[in-house]
C-alpha cells in the first residue's frame, strides 16, 4: 500500500470516530431531551425528527 493511499485511508478512519463521538453525544442530549419532556413528547415524531428508530427511542425511554 503507497503512503498517500494509507494517510486518506487513516484520515477517513479518523472521520469515521470523531463522527461516532458526535453521534453519542446527540444521542445521549436526546435521551436527556426525552427525560425531561417526556409528558409533552409523542415517540413517532421525536423518532422522526431526530432519525432514531422508534425502538432506540422506546429503549431510551426505559433506560430513564
């Protein structure tokens, strides 16, 4: 493998985890979003707003 395939290999490696941190980090506001304001959310469209499948969402909703 040359050198310049292996650095856009390892920089889209790179992408790839700091994209995943993101993404726990949205769901994990999510899941406190959903804590605080549960009586005033309906599940479909939070699922839809936030494209989290309705059964993450119904986990989330057990977890608080």
């Amino acid at each position: 493998m040359d050198d310049r395939l292996r650095e856009e290999l390892a920089t889209l490696g790179q992408l790839i985890e700091v994209a995943e941190y993101e993404r726990r980090l949205a769901v994990d506001q999510v899941r406190e979003l959903v804590s605080r304001h549960r009586a005033d959310l309906l599940l479909p469209q939070v699922a839809e707003l936030t494209t989290l499948p309705p059964p993450t969402l119904a986990a989330m909703l057990r977890e608080t």
